[in-house]
C-alpha cells in the first residue's frame, strides 16, 4: 500500500468473489451522524454506529419494521454539502435493551455531493 500526503484521497479496490470492494482512507460516515434513510418509501432517522469498508450499521429512530434486502435511499448534511446515497439492508437485529432495529446497510456505490443552494453564487 502506498504512503499518501494528507491531502490525498486514496481509493483501493479489493477484489472479492464477484463485486469490487472500495476502502478509501477517507470514511464518508462518523459515529452518532444522523441519517434521514427512505426505506418502503417512509422517511425515518438513523444513527450511524459505525462504518466499515463493505458496510455502514445504523440504530434507527423509528417504528418501521425493515426487512433483510429493503431498498435505502439515504441523505444526509456534510458541511455546506447535502450528500445522497443508494443501499440495502444486509442484515438486521433488533436490541432488547432500547427495542430498535440496528440494520448493516451495504457501504454505498455511488455517493453524491453537491453544494447547498444557499452557498451557490446567482
């Protein structure tokens, strides 16, 4: 693996049976970021817990009842940027303690970026 300056994104694809796996140096999620995930098409918040390179595992704030493969559509703030994404539900359990679903939602392919409207020059 090659040294990289601080300033540099680093992307790696490991290959892994059939589907590349993306570890970049740079995680896109932090714990305890809220997420506004639409899954059965019901907008509902989720916690990140924490974020691996194949996968992201969230506490979700709602009552829905998800279901192992569910479409997610997510968004979330990252400074003066609004970010989307595209997952899935690869597992999910749910806590006896607080009675919440923690999902492990597939890392994203595809995750856009752009500049919020109030940032943007006329």
């Amino acid at each position: 693996m090659e040294q990289s300056s601080p300033s540099t994104l680093q992307i790696n694809v490991f290959l892994t049976g059939h589907e590349p796996v993306l570890a970049c140096a740079v995680p896109l999620f932090h714990e305890k970021q809220i997420l506004n995930l639409k899954i059965k098409g019901i907008e509902c918040e989720a916690q990140v817990l924490y974020e691996s390179r194949n996968k992201i595992v969230v506490s979700l704030e709602s009552d829905l009842v998800p279901g192992n493969g569910d479409a997610a559509e997510g968004s979330l703030q990252q400074g003066n940027y609004l970010c989307s994404f595209q997952t899935k539900i690869l597992n999910l359990e749910l806590t006896l303690r607080d009675r919440r679903w923690v999902l492990e939602l597939a890392y994203p392919v595809t995750f856009k970026r752009s500049l919020s409207q109030q940032f943007r020059k006329s």
